[in-house]
C-alpha cells in the first residue's frame, strides 16, 4: 500500500472551472484566514458570553488597531461597519440637512451609495447634485475642475469615491480634499475599493468621513469594513443600529467607540479577521503590501492593454488612473435584449461564463444600451488570464450582437 502525501490546501479557494477576473465586486477570503475566522467562530460558541461580553471589547480594540496602522489612522477614530454602503450611509443619515442643501457626487458614484444620498435628501428637502465626469477621458484635471465646478454656496457636502466601481478610476481625492476643505465644504470618501489597492494615510487625507471595505482588496471575511470619522466630527455621527452604547455611563472611552463597539447581538469574527488577512496576503510577495499593490497594478494594465486591442479603441482614460481595476467601453447592448436583469449580471456576462467559463463583469454605464467590461487583477491572476478574456470577447460580442 502506498504512502498517502498529504498535500497543503491551496492559498485560494478558486473553482479550477472558471477564470475569475471579478475580484472588485465582492473580494476572495484566502483559505487560511477563512480557518482563521471559523476557528473564532468555534470559540464563541463554546462560551458565547466569556466571548462576547468579557473578551470582544479588547479584541476588536486589537483589530482597529492593526487596521489603523495599515491605513494611517489613529484606532479611536475608526469603527467597525458591515460594507462601505453601511459606512455611507451612518454618516447620511447621521447629518442634518436643511432644505435648499445641496449632497455634491459624481455620476461615476457607486448605485446603492448615490440612492443613499437621494434618501437622505429627500428627506431634508435638499437635493442631490451630480458633477458630470466624462469617460473616456484625456486627464485627471478634467475630472478636478467637473467636480469643483459643480460647487455652490449650498454644497453642504460632497460624497466621492476613491476608486470607481463602474469605471474603475482612481480619484484625486487628495486634491479635492484639500479644495473643498478649504472652501468649508465637508468630504464623505466613498473609499470601497481602496484599502488594500492604493496606499492609504487617512490622518493625512484629512477627509471629514472615510469608509472602506476590508472584504474586497483586503481579501478579509465578508461584512468586514470601517469607517473613519475625524475627531472634531465624531460627536454627530450615530450608527444606524442604536443600542446599548448609546446611555452608557462610561467615560474610559468616548461615545463613538462605545455606540458602534456593539450593535446588538452579532458575529464579529470578520471584523476580528481583519489583521490576519493583512498578515496572509503580505506574506505572499517577499515585498509585502506594497510589492502586492504594485503587481495587482500592473498587471491590470497589461490586462486592459490587451482587451484594447483587441477591440481595436484607444484606452479610455491614462495610466496613473488605474488601479487594480480597469475598465474599458464595450459597443452598445442589441435592442431587444433584457432590460431588467439581476444585481450585477448582464446577458454578455452570463455569456462569457457559459461558452468561455470566464466571469468578468459587464456593467450598464452611464445607461443602457452603454455598457462597460470591468476587469480585476489578485494575487491569483496571471496575464494567461487576460488573453483567454481577450480571445473569447470578440466572438462572444458578434453572438451577442454586438460588432467589434
């Protein structure tokens, strides 16, 4: 009888059937921080109450901690959220609006973050006003002055992404930033993509309110993400589950900490998740985060160069831009096709995956029939990757009706 070798699970939990190049939409946990996770799981559940009543305070405290220092803030100002939809949202709904008041974006915004705002909006009697970036574009300074442009003496604040979710862009968010600060103009970071793809030092950003998502570039467990509120903000922002933090009579830490610190029963353990995500995937790369940045960085412009040509167009917007996202403009939608399809899949999308066994997005922007193919670069990637998708997308394009 043979010897059995007992092989290491691999790193990634990838499906060998499909080429994944959509990491941007929900992230992929490694194997060993989803270990890393349950086995925290397994512990609350032995002793839920040892866990969640004696031991959770000082753990999540860790965690904000080695969070702050990877994002360049101190652990007091940042809280724990679900998603980054959730971060915009506490700080909408926790601002009072007066009619008249104007909520600047952009209309690159994510969805659900842009209706976030509507709501809030609607229900002050303010307006939301929307700061036309066009894409493709030539620069960066297009973008800035769009933005600045838009900017009135009812501006109240301006909610803008980091990095896009349609278009992938990375925004100047520096620059406006400083502009806007210094015309007294509060910013909201809409940085879901952010940690994990470009550097982050928030106390140096300045911004009012950052929120960010850990599950994505992170590649932490699902509902992992955060918000930073600056110090001088955060008397006025409640989360959007008031519970027991919120009469506390303690006075060791300050109402922030202790009104998001617990939101009522739930299980922590992504947000606890956090630094072991941060340690595995520095690990991967001798140079850590920073050598993972850069790789990702590259290769999704080596991806997109590839797509470009082959769907013969100029790349829509320069380099210094990109990220670990890239977008590139797809030819118009057939008339006919289904209007009315489910959360983040188009027919094109469901193409490529059946015929080519590729999942990639196809995103409608700015409308239909206007659609957009949004390709992401991990660790996991490979150029191989890249040109499978480059092969396969003009012919799924002519079936589709579309004309390359």
């Amino acid at each position: 009888m043979r010897n059995r070798v007992n092989k290491p699970a691999p790193f990634w939990p990838l499906d060998p059937a499909v080429t994944f190049l959509n990491h941007g939409s929900f992230g992929r946990c490694p194997r060993p921080v989803l270990e890393f996770q349950r086995a925290l799981q397994d512990r609350l559940e032995r002793q839920p109450i040892q866990f969640l009543v004696r031991e959770l305070e000082g753990l999540l405290d860790e965690a904000r901690g080695a969070l702050a220092r990877f994002v360049g803030a101190a652990p007091d100002d940042l809280v724990f959220v679900p998603n980054a939809t959730a971060g915009v949202n506490t700080v909408l709904r926790s601002l009072r609006f007066e009619p008249g008041d104007e909520i600047l974006l952009t209309n690159h915004e994510y969805n659900a973050c842009r209706n976030a705002a509507e709501f809030a909006a609607q229900r002050a009697g303010a307006r939301v006003v929307v700061a036309e970036v066009p894409f493709p574009l030539e620069s960066a300074e297009t973008l800035v002055e769009a933005v600045l442009g838009r900017v009135s003496r009812r501006t109240r604040l301006v909610l803008l992404d980091h990095v896009t979710s349609p278009t992938g862009l990375v925004f100047p968010v520096e620059r406006w930033v400083g502009e806007l600060a210094a015309r007294g103009i509060d910013t909201l970071v809409d940085g879901a993509h952010g940690p994990g793809m470009v550097p982050l030092q928030l106390d140096q950003l300045g911004a009012a309110y950052y929120t960010g998502n850990c599950h994505k570039w992170l590649c932490a467990p699902k509902t992992a993400a955060f918000l930073h509120v600056r110090r001088d903000r955060q008397s006025a922002v409640r989360p959007l589950v008031i519970s027991h933090g919120a009469n506390s009579p303690r006075t060791d830490r300050s109402r922030f900490l202790l009104e998001f610190g617990w939101p009522g029963t739930f299980d922590p353990t992504a947000c606890l998740s956090v630094p072991e995500a941060i340690r595995c995937v520095s690990a991967r790369v001798p140079g850590g985060w920073p050598e993972v940045m850069r790789r990702n960085r590259d290769l999704a412009l080596a991806g997109r160069r590839l797509l470009c040509d082959a769907l013969h167009i100029r790349p829509p917007c320069p380099e210094a831009m990109i990220g670990a996202l890239a977008a590139v403009p797809l030819p118009d939608a057939p008339a006919g096709e289904l209007t009315v399809a489910p959360l983040f899949l188009e027919p094109l999308q469901d193409r490529l995956l059946a015929e080519a066994g590729i999942e990639v997005p196809v995103i409608p922007w700015p409308a239909r029939p206007k659609r957009l193919l949004r390709i992401s670069a991990q660790l996991y990637n490979s150029r191989a990757d890249y040109e499978q998708l480059a092969q396969a997308l003009p012919a799924a394009l002519r079936r589709n009706g579309g004309i390359v």
